[in-house]
C-alpha cells in the first residue's frame, strides 16, 4: 500500500507541483500572437527574434527601434513619424497607469528624454527591438530595474 501511495504521488501529484512553481520565474513571459488582442499587438509579436539593425525598418533588414514601431502601426494603416523623438512630439501623452495594449512607450537610453521606443502589450510587458546587444526584436517587462529607471512616458496613436 506505501509503494502504491508513493507511486500515485510521483505520477500525479509532483508534476502538478513542479508546474505550479515553475511559474515563478522573474523571466518575463513571451507573448504570442491572440485572438483577444489588436491586429496591431499581434503583428508587433509575430516579428519577435526579427533582427536589429540601426536605421532599418523592414523584417528582411531588420529595425531599430523605431522604424520597428513605425512599420508594425504603417501595416495598420497608421502613419507615425520616423524618429522617437518625432514620434513622442507628434502624439499626445498619457498618463502612465491608462496605458494599454498598442499604446507606445518611451524611454531615456542615451540621455534623451525619448530616445527608445516600444509597443505595449499588457500586463506590464511591451514589444521593441532594444538594440545591437539583444540583436533582435523581444519583450521587455516595464518593471525590470533598467526600463523603470529609463522610462519617459507614453503615447498612444490614434
């Protein structure tokens, strides 16, 4: 009967356990293209590991970050600016805690106020291409410790 108990534990009950804390990573989730978000966030996501590449705004060259932001909101029929800095001037701000999904996001990288640019998707994460470091198009969360430090601010796109 102790085997029996043992083995009924082992097969069930620890993979349970071991899903339920492997949630607990500080890693943010990467999100995948859905039905319950924009056209816009989904296209945004589905160039994720699209290379970066300074001055670029196409998934066959690559992006910066904001000729990512501009060509995923032209596929929407949304004509931004090219440059951050533009694209921060041109639209009107928010408040930090009315952000939501397709919203842009802006941040102080280099000592400009809006120096980087990236599209938020929900629950605190946002999709960009960060630089030549990170090589390519990823999710960041807004509370990791550098993009609090950096953040300037938001805009959403009409």
């Amino acid at each position: 009967m102790k085997v029996l108990i043992q083995n009924f534990f082992i097969r069930l009950l620890l993979p349970i356990v071991i899903a339920l804390f492997s949630g607990c990573a500080s890693v943010p989730e990467i999100k995948t293209p859905s039905q319950s978000q924009p056209a816009l966030v989904s296209y945004a996501l589905s160039l994720q590991g699209a290379p970066y590449h300074y001055g670029k705004s196409s998934p066959e060259e690559g992006f910066d970050c904001s000729g990512f932001v501009k060509h995923v909101f032209q596929k929407q029929g949304i004509t931004l600016p090219r440059t951050t800095k533009d694209m921060a001037l041109y639209l009107s701000p928010i408040d930090k805690y009315k952000i939501h999904s397709g919203d842009l996001v802006f941040f102080d990288t280099n000592g400009e106020t809006f120096s980087h640019v990236g599209i938020y998707i929900n629950n605190d994460s946002f999709v960009h291409a960060p630089s030549q470091r990170s090589g390519k198009v990823l999710v960041s969360n807004l509370k990791e410790r550098y993009w609090q430090k950096h953040y300037t601010g938001a805009r959403r796109p009409k």
